[in-house]
C-alpha cells in the first residue's frame, strides 16, 4: 500500500538568516530584508515592503510621562491589602487542613468499631 504525501510547493519553504543581537546594529535602525515577512506580505496582499513596517522592539508607546506623579500611599494601601488577603485564605487553608484531618481521624476511629472515638477535652478545675 502507497502511503500519500502533500504536494509541497517551494514557495512554502523559507530559509531565514540567523543574525544574532549586537550592538552594532541598534533596533528601529535600517534592516536588511527579511524574507519570511516579504513572504507574508505577498501572501496577505499586502503592499508593504519589509523597510516599511513598523518596529516591533519600539516601547515608547508604553512609557508614561516623567512629570505625571506616582501614587505610593495607593499603592501601599493595595500591597497591604492583597497581604492581608494572601494571609487570610492562607490561614483558612490551613484551618481546613487540620478540620479534615481531625474528622477522618474521628471517621476512622469509628469505623474501626471503637466506642472511645469523641475526643474530651479536659479543663483544669481550680
């Protein structure tokens, strides 16, 4: 029995050139072109050339202004706040912890056909 392959085109296959990180060429600076986004933009009908698309190492879009204040006492406020509640449900998992392991070991006990499983608790008379 033949098994079928795909027809493959040698369109669909690109060679890209590794081109490591230097110095010597800073982002947004001239690039050589890159065959893979040429590909792209011929597939997509796109009319860009690879020396016209935008760079994608720009972050200034993100930046915010310097003169625009940082608001530390909310900031603080919202630390304190996500510890307390870190520290809360961590405290709740633990209370729950010890609560099952007390009602299996009492579920055991009682299982086992013990009369003596309810545990007393003992105080001090003075």
């Amino acid at each position: 029995m033949k098994t079928q392959r795909p027809i493959i085109s040698d369109d669909e296959h690109v060679v890209l050139k590794f081109r490591p990180r230097t110095s010597a060429h800073p982002p947004g600076g001239a690039e050589e072109p890159d065959p893979a986004k040429a590909l792209n933009s011929k597939t997509l009908g796109s009319n860009k050339t690879p020396s016209t698309l935008p760079a994608a190492s720009d972050l200034s879009r993100y930046e915010r202004p310097r003169d625009e204040g940082d608001d530390f006492r909310h900031r603080m406020l919202a630390n304190v706040a996500a510890l307390a509640f870190t520290v809360a449900l961590t405290a709740i998992g633990i209370w729950l912890a010890v609560s099952i392991a007390d009602l299996r070991k009492t579920q055991d006990c009682v299982l086992m056909g013990r009369r003596d499983c309810a545990r007393i608790s003992v105080t001090p008379q003075g």
